[in-house]
C-alpha cells in the first residue's frame, strides 16, 4: 500500500466532493471511511486510477450518510446527480482546500489540524502525536474546525499570506511522535506551489529548504543545541540548498518582495557561508532592514540587533537591542551574547541564567545554562589562578619594590 499516493489523492478527492456540493465536514468524513476502504481493498485488487476510485467511494459513502438526513428531498436531488463511476475530474481543487483550512475564522491551532488532516491526509491519531495531545483532543478540535468552515463560500479569492504563515507555523513544530511536520509542511508548500504561481509561495519554500538543509547539525547526539556558528557545515544538506537558493533567485527576479522572499535570503547568505567567519553580516542586516519594513516586527528587529552586533561590534548590537522591550522572548538571551562578545562576562552570566529560566522548551533551557554555567566557571578559574596582590598572599609578606 502506497500511504504517500494516498496523502497526496486526498486534497484533490476531497475538493471534488465540495465542488459538487457535499458539506465540507460530511465530505471530510466520507474521504477518511474512503481511505480505510482503500487500506483494505488495494493491496489485493489495486484500481487503474486510484483518484477515480476514491472519488466514487467517498461519494457514495457521502450520499449513505446524508440519505437519512432531515433534508431528504436536497439529498434525493443529490442522489439523482450522483456521476457514473469513472475518471476523476482534471480540476485541481487543492487551492481551494488551503484556503478553506486556513480560514480567518480558525484559531491558528485549527486551521494547523485541519491542514493536515485535509490536505495533507494524516490520521487523527498522527496529528494527536504531533502535538503531544490526546486523540479526543485533538479529534474534537478538528471537528469544531470542520463545523467552523462548513458553510464559507468561496466567492472572492483566498488569502494567500494566511495559508503560508498555516504552512510555516506546522514547518516550526518541527518532529514529535512518527509523523515529520517540518519534512510534511515542505511536501505540501510543494504542493501548493504546483497550485499556484507566486513569488511568496516559492520564497516559503525555499525558506523551509535552507532551514531543513542545517537540520541533522542543530543537535549534538545527547540531544543538546549546536549553535549555528558551531554547526558542522560539511553536514549540511547541499542539495536543498542549491534547490532553495534557486527557487528565492527565482521569485526575487520577479521583484514582488515580500517577508518570508527576505528570511529565505538571510538563511541562504548563512548558507553560502563556508565557515561562521566568512557570514556577509553587512548584508544579512541589510535584508533584516528590508525584513522589518515589511513586517514590523519585534522579533525581527531582536534578531537585527544580533546582526548588527555581529556587523559592526558588539555596542551597536547592544545600541540596537536598547530600543526593544525587555519582555521580548529571547530578549535576556541575545542581550547574554552581546555582553559575551563586549567582554562584559559577569553581566553576560547572569542574563544567560535569567534566559534559561523563561527559555520555552528544554533543550533550549539546558543550553542556556550550560552557557551561564561556563562563564561563571571560566571567572572562578581565573580567581584561583591569577596572582596574589602583594602582601595578600601566604608566606612572608614582600615589598612591593623587591
């Protein structure tokens, strides 16, 4: 049984079942029974067009359903319309289903779920793992969304930057359970790149490549952080970069800029970096410049004070990093390394340790201690080695002129 064909039909026979009028949380439904019907029969009588095949099952387990419904006299209408078995339709109503699911009604926590049972054909069970969640959980959370998005019509174009902040978000979850978000968040931006021409779509795309490309470097085998600086280059994914820096060269010539075309290109000048020493951290700024004029966000104007740290010294990282509240995530963190970097080691000790305490995972955490940790070591190693102040130490006390 082919799980990834199956993943892949799944937005396209889901569509078809809404064009046709089915409501979307029935027609959801209908597919799921449709897929298990296929877990089932494949492996012994494989159909010559799975599409096709799929599209009939779920159609008929939709109409099963639907005949006991209060509005028989729609449903018998329906059942009178119902298409001779065949192939499936060549529209792509995958377009249609992103938007649906990233709906603006939809928390970000939904409209995450239902991207992934949707279109992307995970089960309840591998969503739930996911997200370390119970499966009722999670399952009543997809039907809310489901009952959410029922009765939208599409009559005026989705929103595409909300589908792709969607698609970044499941990209960040990164790996829990048996189900690889960050590598399924890129197999559907493939997909709705292929749906869909627009530059902020293959700048995602290449944005998720970069990222990933570094992935087997980030952790050290007891599972601690590798920072970026430290990170075995050799390891990193040369394929994904050359695709990723392909695909951003690609939308940037269409000069339509816009937040994740930027980010792709601070990762790809990070990218092309043979070693940390050799970063263009002047043009890393420069974009995180172009970057904030586009997003006017916080968070970017706290990772700009780390590149203009890095730019133009320490001091005008910290200079830069004045003008931010304090509150700010990771704020106590960047404001440790920029201490480091200025020589300020017992300032940079105790913001590292202040870092951990609100560092928001644990491998995040324990690295920040070990860094609070080291500078702190390092000061009492330099207490008990240095010399002793004439006529402090043990012995007879000297002269200072002898």
């Amino acid at each position: 049984m082919d799980e990834v064909l199956l993943r892949s039909l799944t937005p396209g026979v889901l569509g078809v079942l809404v064009r046709r009028g089915a409501d979307f949380a029935a027609a959801e439904d209908a597919v799921q029974d449709a897929l298990v019907e296929a877990f089932r029969v494949w492996p012994v009588d494989p159909p010559r067009d799975p599409k096709g095949w799929l599209v009939t099952v779920a159609w008929r387990r939709f109409l099963d359903a639907t005949r006991s419904d209060a509005a028989r006299r729609r449903r018998e209408q329906l059942v009178d319309e119902e298409p001779a078995p065949g192939s499936a339709p060549g529209v792509d109503d995958t377009l249609l289903l992103y938007f649906l699911c990233a709906h603006p009604s939809l928390p970000p926590s939904s409209a995450i779920a239902l991207t992934l049972r949707a279109v992307g054909g995970l089960t309840t069970r591998q969503i739930a793992q996911a997200y370390l969640v119970p499966e009722a959980t999670m399952a009543q959370r997809i039907s809310r969304a489901k009952r959410t998005v029922s009765g939208v019509r599409f009559d005026q174009p989705g929103d595409v930057a909300t589908v792709l902040r969607v698609l970044y978000l499941v990209f960040n979850e990164g790996y829990s359970g048996d189900v690889d978000l960050a590598a399924e968040a890129i197999r559907l931006t493939r997909q709705l790149a292929a749906a869909i021409d627009h530059p902020e779509v293959a700048g995602l795309l290449a944005l998720m490549l970069l990222h990933h490309a570094r992935r087997a470097t980030r952790t050290a085998p007891d599972g601690s952080l590798v920072p970026l600086a430290e990170q075995d280059r050799g390891r990193w994914d040369t394929g994904s970069i050359t695709e990723g820096v392909e695909l951003l060269q690609a939308a940037l010539a269409r000069d339509r800029l816009g937040e994740f075309q930027a980010q792709a290109a601070i990762a790809a000048l990070h990218a092309d970096a043979r070693t940390a020493e050799e970063t263009d951290w002047v043009q890393i700024v420069e974009w995180y410049d172009e970057l904030a004029g586009l997003t006017d966000s916080p968070v970017v104007r706290l990772n700009r004070a780390v590149a203009v740290g890095e730019a133009d010294g320490p001091p005008a990282g910290l200079a830069a990093l004045a003008a931010l509240d304090g509150s700010l995530p990771r704020h106590a963190a960047v404001a440790a390394y920029l201490h480091e970097r200025d020589g300020d080691l017992v300032t940079a000790a105790r913001l590292y340790a202040e870092a951990a305490h609100k560092a928001p995972d644990v491998a995040e955490r324990d690295h920040l201690t070990r860094q609070a940790a080291r500078l702190n070591a390092g000061r009492e190693l330099c207490r008990v080695t240095e010399p002793a102040a004439p006529g402090t130490g043990p012995g007879p006390q000297r002269s200072p002129r002898q």
